[in-house]
C-alpha cells in the first residue's frame, strides 16, 4: 500500500454511487469516500483525505481516540459533539468550522439532525 498520497488533478467527485462505504466500527448511516492516500493504522504510517457524511439521524454513541493527526472541515450540516452522559453537554456546531486533534485525544460522540459532510485528513508524524 502507498504511504504516500498519490498525484491526482482536479476532477469530479461523485457525490452519489459506489464509492461510498460505512468505515470499520463506524455505525449505519455514516459513510467515507477516500480521495487521496492510505492510512495504516497497524504501522502507523501514511496519510489519508476522505469526505465522511452523516446521514439524517446518524449517530455515534462512544467517544474515538486514535493514534494520528486529524484535522475536520465541517463542510455542510450540523454536527452535534458530545453528551456521551448526561453531565456532559454537547456542542452543535454549523459549516465552516474546523477542528485540530492530535494523537491520543478523546472525541465525540457525534451525531447529526438533518445530515453532515466533512472534510477529513489523518496522517501520523514522519
């Protein structure tokens, strides 16, 4: 697998159709489309862009913690953060807001009312 993105022009992304896949662990009702790269989470190495959408209702119910980079573009829809209890509360958030996160940090959980599209990276430090 390449470890690094591969070069890619502009060109159109298909919005619907095929390429659209529920990552491992992830709940039904959220997809990613890999545009560039290949993450190994095993060796921890490589980098990766992928759009992630949340379908109406799509929720995730425990916090994600990895050991990489991720960087979020909130690109369209409402993304709701946090509430894993009910001391906790959560953070409803529009388009155009981003989020940093190193390795090791807590995250989530997350859900959408109408349906979200974000703009993901994830790479580990070289």
């Amino acid at each position: 697998m390449p470890i690094h993105k591969e070069h890619k022009e502009f060109h159109a992304v298909e919005m619907a159709g095929e390429d659209w896949h529920r990552p491992p662990g992830y709940p039904p009702g959220i997809e990613q489309k890999i545009l560039a790269g290949y993450l190994d989470e095993a060796g921890k190495t490589g980098s990766r862009t992928r759009l992630l959408r949340f379908l109406p209702g799509a929720f995730t119910s425990v916090p994600f913690v990895h050991e990489y980079w991720e960087e979020v573009y909130l690109l369209s829809g409402d993304l709701i953060v946090g509430a894993a209890s009910p001391k906790e509360p959560a953070q409803s958030f529009a388009p155009n807001t981003y989020a940093c996160r190193p390795p090791g940090v807590y995250h989530g959980p997350f859900r959408s009312q109408t349906g979200c599209l974000l703009l993901e990276l994830h790479y580990y430090e070289t």
